[in-house]
C-alpha cells in the first residue's frame, strides 16, 4: 500500500459526531437535499470544501496575538505586503475580504456589456461577477480536460489555438483580460503546466490583453507541477511559485485556499492596475490596509503565504486524495483522474448512469451519500450552473459529487471510512434517485436552493 505520511501532528482537535441515519434523513429534508443546507451537527466528515476549513499551524496562530489592530496604516498589513511580494513577487496589493470579492472588483473596473473572458474554464463566483457586469466567457479547455478517465497531467492546460481564435473572433478590444484558474476547480481541481502559461502570455503579449491570473490554488497547482512537468522537478516550490506568477499581469486570490485564513487579494507590479482598482477598495471592502480582513486573519494570512512554500505541508491534501482515489478506482468507482486537489471527485453521470441529467445526478448522489455516511461532500454538477440569459437550463459539462480534503484536517482511517462508504453506495447505486427544485433563487442557486425526490 503507498501510504501517504504527515509531516505534522495534530495538538488541537474538535470532537465529531455521528448521528443515526433516521437523524440524517430528516436533516435531508429540512435543508432541501441541499448540503449546503446541512448543520455541522448532523455532519459526521465535513468535505463540502476546503475554503477557511484547512488547518492552520501553531505559527498562524501565534501570529494572530500580536495582530497590530488599526483602522488606517497597521503593521500586519505591512507584514502581509511584503509575504505577498517575497512568495508571489507583486508589490501593490489590495486586500479583499474573501476570493469572490476581487472578482467583483475586476469585474467593475474592467468588464462591461460587450466584454469577453476568455479563460481556461470558469469558477462559479467568477462568471456571476462577470455576467453580472454584463460581460460573457468563452471556456477554452482541450478536449481532454473533459475525459473523465485520463492519464493527462496537465487538463487545465488553456486551449492555445482556441484561445487565438477567440480574440480574433471578438476582438482583442473587447477582451479586457485573459483569465487563468490555477488547479481548475469545477473540472475535479486539475493544474495547468508552466510551459502553458508561457504559451497563453504570448499570445496576451502578442495582442497586448491582460493576464490575470486566480491563484486560489495555485500552491497546488505549482506542487502539481514540481511532480509532473519535468523541468521542474528538481526546482523548489519559491521558484515554481515564482515562474507562474512573473507571468501574470493582475494576480488575484482567495486567501481561505491559498493561505489557510481569511480574506483574500489583489496585487500586481503595475502602478496603472493598482490605480485603477485602488478606489474600489475601500468603496466595497474596507480601508487599504485591512479590505474586510480582520487584521488576525491577516497576520494569519502572511504566515500562511509562507507556508505555502513547505513541500511538506502542500503535498498532504494531494496525497491524501490520490490515496482515495487510487483505492476507490480499484473497487470499480468511477473517479476523475489523474487525481487532483482539493478533493477526491467522483463521476456522478456514471455512478448514478440511471438519472438523468435533468434530475441533477450529482446533487442526488451528494444527498445519498451524506444519508448513507454522514459524510458532507458539495455538488458541483449542473445545479452549479447558472440559467442562461433566456432563462434556460444550462447542463453542465461534468456532474461531480467532490468530496474535498481540507490540509491537515482528516486522518487515514477517515479517509478509509470514506472510501468503504462508497463502495457501498456504488453496490446499492439503484436506490439513488433524482432531484427536482421547489425553491430555486435566481442567483448563485446552489447555495440556497432547495430541492426534493422526483
Ligand atoms: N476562485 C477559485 C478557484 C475558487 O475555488 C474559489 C472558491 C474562489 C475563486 C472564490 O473565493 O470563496 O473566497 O470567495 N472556492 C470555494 C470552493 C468556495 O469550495 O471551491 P471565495
């Protein structure tokens, strides 16, 4: 057996329970088989995500004491600045009080009606920020990145022809940046290469468009690379880090992945962006030098930007899932490979083969497996996805049940729960059925929507 081992040991801990099934079917109920309706009560196992929901270390924590708590000109700000420009190289940065709010803030100051993003795939949050701007995307993947069985390193790779097309179809003009995902979320937290990169900021040099760059998790996606792209492999992750953000005109992140914290960023070392956005800051977030952020989390954050560099502390959720995911394969479940990061993420339109994709199979199997475990995992299927502007359904590529992996936070015998849980469920996959909504608002619906058995 190729048992992932930690670097770490574990000093705090929170007691879990484990509440009857009969317990678990009512709470299915009450929260609309909606898991993000769920009480951390009635939970057992909670892999809705891993956003703010990581470990943090003795360090973070003992940073958080000497927070220098300030309206205007605090030292933890400067602190963070400068963990911000030694791990991703950028000098300006403003701070945001979580990922989704940098995105609103590009979204005002660069996108308009008529605006295109061209990107490697969108990210939930993302594209309501942009389509709320009135702009649109264009998702330029490979057609790989959509097999869910594949041995390909690297399916967040931007399609490079594609994205060539693209601009000369809408116009560079009308395409206020090109947007990269790093470890590409919604398609079961898949990186891009170095060599990619390089490709699509040619192409933005080439056309002079932005690149921005979503570096949520990007520690990841450079511990990915370190693995898997063979120039990189005898490089530390400072140099990885580095590569990939030297890249990137506008970088943008939340700090509840990147860091392990609180709050989020956006920097960059162009004094024209910084200007631009600078105003927005404190019109939507707070002062420039807290964004949102209580100034613990942001000690916390700098601490954790450190952090990120340790090989010993990135690596564990990653070979924890590649641990699920290798076993789980073996039993005959069908998983997204190669595995990813922040989750194990498994094939819902196979597991459940007998819904239909209008009865939303991954929200189905997410609702069936937190009954039959009491483990929490997040739907990211078409329930994610958004109407379009007629007000149609849109189905999404891929119908996942994720089952995130904080850093730090499950041990292996959880982890062995979970897979043998789930070969269960997958020997007994008839009895799962579909969903339908009753109650379904009209923004970001899978957060609060509620749904019922068909
Ligand atoms: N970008 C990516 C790639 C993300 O994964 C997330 C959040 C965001 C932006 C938005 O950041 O939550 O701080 O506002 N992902 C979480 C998840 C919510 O569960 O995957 P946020």
């Amino acid at each position: 057996e190729n048992i992932p081992l930690e670097l770490h040991k574990v000093r705090i801990v929170q007691k879990l329970h484990l509440v009857p099934i009969e317990r678990r079917l009512e709470a299915l109920y009450e929260g609309g088989f909606n898991t993000f309706q769920l009480n951390t009560t009635d939970v057992f196992l909670d892999m809705l995500t891993d956003s703010g929901t990581n470990a943090m270390s003795d360090k973070q924590l003992s940073a958080m004491m000497i927070a220098d708590d300030a309206y205007a000109g605090s030292q933890s700000f400067i602190r963070l600045q400068k963990a911000v420009d030694d791990v991703l190289g950028k000098k300006y940065l403003l701070p945001v009080h979580q990922g989704r709010a940098a995105e609103h803030i590009l979204g005002v100051a660069y996108v308009k009606k008529g605006s295109m993003v061209p990107m490697n795939y969108h990210f939930t949050t993302a594209l309501a920020h942009i389509t709320e701007c009135g702009g649109q995307i264009s998702e330029l993947l490979y057609p790989e990145a959509y097999k869910i069985d594949s041995d390909h390193p690297f399916k967040g790779n931007m399609n490079i022809e594609a994205l060539e097309e693209c601009i000369q179809k809408h116009g560079k003009d009308n395409i206020p940046y090109i947007r990269m995902e790093a470890s590409t979320n919604l398609i079961g937290g898949q990186p891009f290469s170095v060599q990619n990169m390089r490709d699509v900021r040619a192409i933005a040099d080439k056309y002079g468009i932005r690149l921005v760059l979503d570096a949520s998790l990007l520690g990841e996606n450079a511990y990915l690379v370190k693995q898997r792209e063979a120039e990189f492999q005898d490089k530390s992750m400072a140099e990885i880090l580095l590569t990939f953000t030297g890249m990137a005109d506008i970088i943008y992140f939340s700090a509840r992945k990147l860091s392990s914290s609180r709050g989020g960023g956006i920097c960059t070392n162009d004094i024209k962006v910084y200007k631009e956005l600078e105003a927005l800051v404190p019109l939507f977030e707070g002062f420039l030098t807290y964004g949102g952020i209580s100034i613990r989390e942001v000690e916390a954050m700098a601490v954790g930007l450190y952090e990120t560099l340790d090989e010993t502390m990135i690596s564990q959720s990653p070979s924890f899932i590649k641990y699920l995911v290798e076993e789980a394969k073996k039993l005959g479940i069908p998983m997204i490979t190669p595995p990813g990061v922040l989750g194990a993420h498994v094939d819902a339109m196979s597991f459940c083969s007998h819904i239909p994709q209008t009865q939303y199979p991954a929200g189905a199997l997410a609702a069936a497996f937190f009954l039959i475990s009491g483990v929490r995992g997040m739907e990211r299927g078409s329930v994610s996805n958004q109407r379009d502007e007629n007000g149609n359904e849109t189905y999404a590529d891929m119908e996942l049940l994720r089952l995130a992996v904080p850093r730090r936070v499950f041990t292996l015998s959880q982890v062995k729960y979970v897979i043998d849980r789930l070969k269960w469920l997958y020997d007994n996959r008839e009895m799962i059925g579909g969903l339908k909504f009753y109650y379904e608002p009209s923004v970001l619906r899978f957060f609060m929507g509620k749904l019922e058995p068909t």
